[in-house]
DNA sequence: CTGTTAGCGCGTTCAG
DNA sequence: CTGAACGCGCTAACAG
C-alpha cells in the first residue's frame, strides 16, 4: 500500500461516471448486464482516472485470492524454473498471481511454507517439488483448496500432470539400441522417489523388447547430482567389459558421466554415448552438447495452471494427466565403437 | 480463499479467549499493550484454533500489503534466479512475499507488469532487470512506492545495489597479467548497458597499471549471449597475433568463449586463458571448470530487501550500495604457452 | 438493466 | 489496559 492516497477508486469511477460503484463493478468484471452506452461511459472513465481494481479488497469481497501456490524444490534448478516460467505465463493470462514457495528457502519448515500458503489464502496450489513427504502433501491437501501434482508422489496427491518416465527411458534406450549398442548401463536416481523407478522400469522394458540381457552390475545408484553420478559412471567403467553408453538418470548425472568418462582419457560420444533426461538449457551448452529426453516442462507448468483454474471454476479435472517426453539428439551419442569396428570389416570385406 | 468457511477468524479467537477482536489484533501484533495473563490467554487460544490472519483482509485494513514486487529478466536464467532466492529468504524472514515479474514473459508490455504489481498494491519494487527503458523506470518509479534497482540503469533509480564491475574487471585481468599474459583480449558486453563500459573501464584501467598498451582489435563486441560471443571469440583467434587470454562479459559469453576455442582445436586454459564474469552455477559445470569474477547475487538481493524494508519503516537508505566481486579461481586459466616455454627456458638455463 | 445495502476480516481511533 | 464502532475498497445478493 502506501498508494498515493489519490489513487482512484471504484467510487471515484461510480461519481464520475454518474452510476453506482455497482454498475462500475459489473463493468470491471464484465458480469451481469450493463447497457452499452453506459457500459462504455463507464469504461471510459475508468480509462481517464487509470483506475485499476484493488486486489485485497476484491479478494477480501470475493472470497477468491486470484494467486495461486507454486511449491518448488529450488529455484536454482532450471527444472523447476522452466516450469515456473510456464506456470506464470498461463497464470498471467488468466488475472492470476502465482506464489512460489521454496522448499529449500523452508528447510526444515515445511508448515511455515504452508502457513504462509494459507495466510495469504491462495486459491490453489501446485506441488512440483519432488521429495514431498506424506505429512507434506497432508499439510497441503489440508488447505481445502485444488492441489494439484506436477511429476511427484501422485499417490499422495488427488490430481497430477506427470510425465511419462517409462516412455522416456524408453525412447533414449532405442536410440542407443539403433545406434548399435548393446552394453548400455544406467545410473539410476535416488532410490525415494518415484521416478527412479519408472525410469528404471522403461530401461529394462526396452532391452528386453531388443532381446538384451538385463545386466544388474550395469545398474548403480546416484543420487541424481552430479557427484555421486561421477563416482557411479567411473564405478561402471572399470567394470572388467564396461558398457558402450550410459542412460543417465537426468541431466546432471550425465554430467557427472561426462566427468568421469574423461578422467579416463575417453571420449563422450565415440568411446562412451551418454543420453540424459529432463533437457534443461545446460544440455545445450555442454561439450559435447547431451543428447536427452526432453520435458515440456514449461507446458507442464502451463496445464497444471489450466487444470487448476478448471478446477476453480468447478470443472472436473482427471485424476492424472500424462506428459509425453521426447528425444533431442545432440552430439553425445554415436555407434559404438566396436560396432564402427565390425562395420568397417563388413564395408572392406563386401568390396 | 474458497478457504472451509470454518477457517478461524479474529472473531472466533475473541469470542473463545473472552476480549474483544480489539485485543486479539494488538497481541496478533504484538502493537499496544496488552496485560500479561490476558495476552497469554488469548495466545493460547490463537494455538489451540490455529488462527491465522487472513493477509488480503489485514492488507486492506492496514494498507499495507506484505508484498514486494521483484521485478527481473528471466527466471530462467541463474543470475536472476540467484538473486530471487536471497530476495525472498530475506521477504520471508519478515513475513514478506516476493511477487515475482518477469519482463520475458510481459514482453512488449512491461506496461502489464508495472500494473499487475500496482493492482497487488506491493509495498515497494526491486527492479533488477538489466535492460530496463527510461521509460519503463518512470513507470515502476510512478507507482509511488519505493523503488530500488539491483545491478541496473542506476541513472534511472534514487536508490541501487550495485556490483562494482570496474574491480571485478579489474581482479580478473591481475589475475591473468599474474599469470604471465600480456595479449588479453576481451569479449565486451552489448552497448546499451552501464555494466559493459564499467567492465571494460576496468579491464583498461588493469592493463594500463600493468604497463600494456591498449590495443582496439583485441576487444570485440558480443550481446552476452553464447552466439554472439562465440563469432566475437573466433574473430579474436583468427588475428594474426592472436590473445593467450579472453576476459568475457560473463559466463554466458565466455562459455561462447570455450566454444571457439574448440573449434580451432585449441585447449582452453593450456592455449588459451578464458575469464567470465557472474559465477553461475553453470560455471562449476563446464569442463574445464571456469574462472570468473562471482557477483554475491543471493546477498545483493538480501540486501535489497533490507534496505526497501528499512525505507517502508522510513528509514533513509543510501543512494547507491557498492557491492564488491570477488576472484574464483577455477581450471580455464593457466600461464600463457609462450611464458611457460620462455620459464622452461629460463630453468634450463639457469641449471 | 440499475441502485441499495450488507458484509468480507481486520486495524485503529476514541471513549471508558 | 480494554472494548465499541467505524472504515479499508470491493462483490454480491436483493430490490426496484
């Protein structure tokens, strides 16, 4: 506040334009019907004064805060400001405000997230961050208003726009499959959520559909940074017959791949291919930029708006709304090189 | 809101603890004094109804609405996001919320963005977007609530914290004229902003301390961005007498910087020195690891919170809050090759 | 179609 | 030190 007392009110409109504050309001809101020439004397004061609506008092009379929560892991990571970014614009669009709560600006007190959630009474909220406790989404859910999940423990959540991992991990499996690989290892995720799971599901599906053999020693455990990829990534390459590419859990653990590829004087690409998952801007920047599997995720920060504002207006919404993901070939993946090897012999000997 | 209508008012808590609403807003408050056993009463009872105040409800009454508008370039981006996360640690600690604007999103019209945050009636306006318009400044400046600016036109704003580019510009030469550089080129930033002649004021200032002549042809122009960067780098390694070093406008730029370097398949640091500026993430990530000027970005956006804070209390604040860089010294840098056969010549010979 | 009126939940005088 | 009463700016019935 501590708006210049002259700032104009609806009031003000209602004097000037000789009608009443309701007629005004209507006019704001375009609901109910208001003649045409008064509706446009109306509009036309509200123009002349820049009158613009008071979002407490509008809320506080509507019972309808018009903002809705965002909760989120880390603003730092570009996974979850890309969804972020959606989120707004979809918002934006529609009146809405969106408020991001960080859980990890909360550490330790995630009710506090929660409190201010309430006091500022947001219409709904969108949970994307992805290490939600039980007692989290409780606390969440308790709010009695629309949550809704984007990619988290949708078991704890009534409504969730996901994307579909398994897919995913299949898509950067049949990549390397044509490419020629045979020996392809995965450095799985942190084993509490979810997505580790379904990942780990879609790998073996696909080696299974392309009749490889299911090797667990080419399955480690990251924990989806870049440290504990690296040591998992050099685990895998002192195997006595190393794999010829790795499936990284997402893009940070590819990275981390990268790392302990070179520490071994190899190259990512033509020695070792490497395919990550999420596409976040640093898969672009890269050398050699990551081959992944892309998330819409602006898109799905997008829909989670949509379907909540649906929800607001008493749509109902589905339970579960999944997200395909699709494959962005760079340059981190090739032939294998024992597969460039036989071909070389099959061209030279067919001459 | 939607909120169950059973969400505890100021009403209930009077009634239950037996005082008037009065009293349970001056011990809510903490304002006005409120004998002891009465206040613990009422206390009690806020606990055992888990009352929250209603913000929007609060706002209106007291004008004033616990919101700060931050106003920045693209959340995508980690410089922003960096500073948005010490912003809203800092709003949190206060029981402040950060409306967060994002000018990519309202592109073409930042009007819609000055009026979002006019209609939220913030409380003050931390505009940290680089790229901001006279015009766009009289707008924020015209909401008549306390502006800041962080690492912005400064001409345009009363008040700003800013990074003091001249010495960052200025660490990052020292710390390759220590190296043994003497042919530094420099990857300067797009020429509508304050922070690229500040730089490369600083960048002139070091080399004319360390006694080397200021050559034009060694410092191009780029747009900050990876492209624009690497066409300016290529330029700078196709002169005749090409630089050991590059100091780039920023991380962004110099991983442009990285690019050019290996297209000509030359090492980064062993043949050719890069420095950034910024210090994002990103640059811990990039391999090899980059050198760069760090900006405390999630202090800067602290501070900037303190300090509109301290102008809402009436407090006066200081035109302007010089914050200083400070050298990370990571692996793309390394004594120039023509210095390191010159020393190895220099120990062969002094044996 | 338009105006009147009663709140929304809370802060804040002003009396007591 | 405490309570009653008013108003913040707006929406939403309800009358006309």
């Amino acid at each position: 506040m501590k708006q210049r007392r002259d700032t104009p009110r609806i009031y003000d409109v209602a004097k000037m334009a000789r009608v009443s504050i309701a007629t005004v309001s209507r006019v704001a809101n375009g609901r109910g019907n208001v003649t045409g020439p008064t509706s446009e004397r109306v509009r036309a004061t509200m123009r002349r004064l820049g009158y613009r609506p008071h979002a407490l008092a509008r809320g506080l009379a509507a019972r309808r805060s018009e903002t809705l929560g965002l909760v989120i892991t880390d603003i730092l990571d570009p996974y979850f400001a890309e969804i972020v970014r959606g989120a707004q614009e979809e918002a934006e669009a529609a009146g809405y405000v969106i408020l991001l709560g960080d859980t990890s600006v909360h550490a330790h007190r995630e009710d506090l997230l929660v409190r201010r959630l309430m006091e500022r009474r947001v219409d709904g909220v969108i949970v994307a961050s992805s290490r939600t406790t039980r007692a989290y989404a409780q606390l969440v859910t308790s709010l009695d208003v629309p949550v809704l999940c984007i990619n988290g423990q949708r078991q704890f959540f009534p409504h969730s726009v996901q994307i579909d991992n398994r897919a995913g991990a299949k898509l950067a499996l049949q990549h390397l499959i044509g490419l020629g690989h045979r020996r392809i290892a995965h450095v799985a995720g942190p084993s509490d959520v979810p997505t580790r799971h379904e990942r780990l599901a879609g790998y073996r599906v696909a080696l299974a559909e392309a009749g490889i053999a299911y090797e667990p020693q080419l399955v480690v455990s990251g924990s989806g940074d870049l440290e504990s990829s690296r040591a998992a990534a050099g685990a895998l390459l002192m195997l006595l017959d190393p794999p010829t590419a790795i499936f990284a859990y997402n893009d940070r653990s590819a990275i981390g791949c990268y790392q302990a590829i070179r520490e071994r004087g190899l190259r990512i690409g033509a020695d070792v291919s490497v395919v990550g998952f999420d596409d976040i801007v640093m898969a672009g920047w890269v050398d050699p930029p990551l081959t992944t599997v892309a998330q819409p995720r602006a898109e799905m920060g997008r829909l989670a708006v949509t379907l909540l504002l649906g929800m607001l207006r008493g749509e109902a919404a589905p339970a579960q709304v999944v997200v395909m993901p699709r494959l962005v070939e760079r340059a981190s993946t090739a032939p294998p090189a024992v597969a460039m090897a036989a071909s070389r012999r099959a061209t030279a000997s067919s001459r």
